[in-house]
C-alpha cells in the first residue's frame, strides 16, 4: 500500500498528519507531505486509511503500491 498527498487540493488542515505522524508531515506553508515514498507498511495501514477518510478536501490518495 501507498499513500499520496495531492498538494493542489491540500488546505492545510493537517488532520493526516494529526492522526498518523509517522506516514505525514507538514512542509513550511502547512501543507501535509508523504514521509518517504509513501509506503505504508503493515502495521500503519488501519491509520493511512482513517487518514484518507478525515481529509475534507479528499487530497490524500492510496493505492496498491504497483
């Protein structure tokens, strides 16, 4: 599994990186980043998804990782 942050729709509410600082960060203007490449490994999974569902601007995007 991946995630992916589109910075275009991103508002800066942060709520991914509130819920699971170790797959997000905020880069100086606020704006949630993708720690790494993006994969999420096992154990953080359940948090990438809530993360995915908090977002009200609907920027953050997972994927199979393929």
């Amino acid at each position: 599994m991946r995630v992916e942050v589109n910075a275009d729709l991103c508002q800066g509410h942060n709520r991914c990186y509130a819920l699971a600082p170790e797959l997000f960060d905020v880069d100086d203007y606020g704006t949630a980043v993708v720690i790494g490449d993006g994969s999420v490994a096992a154990e953080l999974e359940d948090k990438a998804r809530l993360a995915v569902a908090n977002c009200p601007e609907y920027a953050i995007v997972i994927s199979d990782g393929e």
